[in-house]
C-alpha cells in the first residue's frame, strides 16, 4: 500500500460528507420603460422573509437613462426569490409617494406581477434563480 493512502482513503470518505453547495448565479435584469435620465434604477433580489422590505439581501443600481437599463447582481444562491425593481429620480434611497401613500415613481416586480389595490403577493413575483447567469425583464408601471 501506498504511504498516501490513509490520506487519500480520508479524502474519499469525506467528499461523501460534505454537503454539495450550489453554484452562485449572476442575475443580469433588464429594466424596462425608465421614463427619465435622472437619478438611479434599483433593483433587489428577495426571499419570501424580505419581500417589499427594505432588507433584501441581494441589491444593486444603475444610473438611470431613458429606456432601457440593466443591473447585475451576482453571488446569488439558488433559490425562490422576488425581484423589485424601482426608479428612484431623486436619489432619496426610497420610493416617493402621493399623500394617499401611492408610489409616484416607477415600479416593477418579476413575472409582471401587478399593483392591484396594494403592492403584488410574493407567489406573485416568485421566481427560481438558478445557474450561472439568469437574465430577468422587469418593466417599470407608474400609478395614476
């Protein structure tokens, strides 16, 4: 027997212990319908615990521009998430409101999931993130 062969036995038995880890994807999202050149797209990438909470794990920006805009988010796990997106024009870091609480700023959810008296359901929203690279449309609404 070979002198490595305890450590190589080892090594062996404890890739059977191991648990598999999934790969993290990058989530190329495409927002689309941006109405003006001001102030910065943001997007959130949300498990069902954080979903229209400002504590999404997985965020990033893109300066806005008319259009069309696309932000990355990388080193999401595999998972059920929503994602939220919004067009904050004036760089305040939330979404502006009418004096009934009415987003004045443009909003959009995964699988189009839509304003109906009130913000979408995550079930609503909920899609699977998976693999190396995910590519997601979002197109922004705007309320009355």
């Amino acid at each position: 027997m070979p002198v490595n062969a305890p450590i190589s036995l080892l090594a062996t038995g404890m890739a059977f212990v191991m648990p598999v880890v999934g790969y993290a994807t990058e989530a190329e999202i495409r927002i689309l319908n941006v109405g003006a050149g001001a102030g910065t797209v943001r997007v959130a990438v949300c498990p069902q615990a954080n979903f229209l909470q400002p504590t999404c794990p997985f965020v990033g920006t893109a300066p806005a521009h008319p259009g069309e805009v696309t932000v990355l988010i990388r080193n999401i796990p595999p998972g059920i998430y929503a994602v939220q997106a919004h067009h904050d024009v004036h760089d305040k870091g939330r979404i502006d409101t009418n004096f009934l609480g009415i987003p004045v700023e443009g909003l959009g959810f995964s699988r189009g999931a839509a304003f109906r008296f009130g913000p979408p359901r995550f079930d609503d929203a909920a899609l699977s993130i998976a693999g190396k690279v995910v590519g997601i449309d979002i197109t922004l609404t705007f309320e009355p």
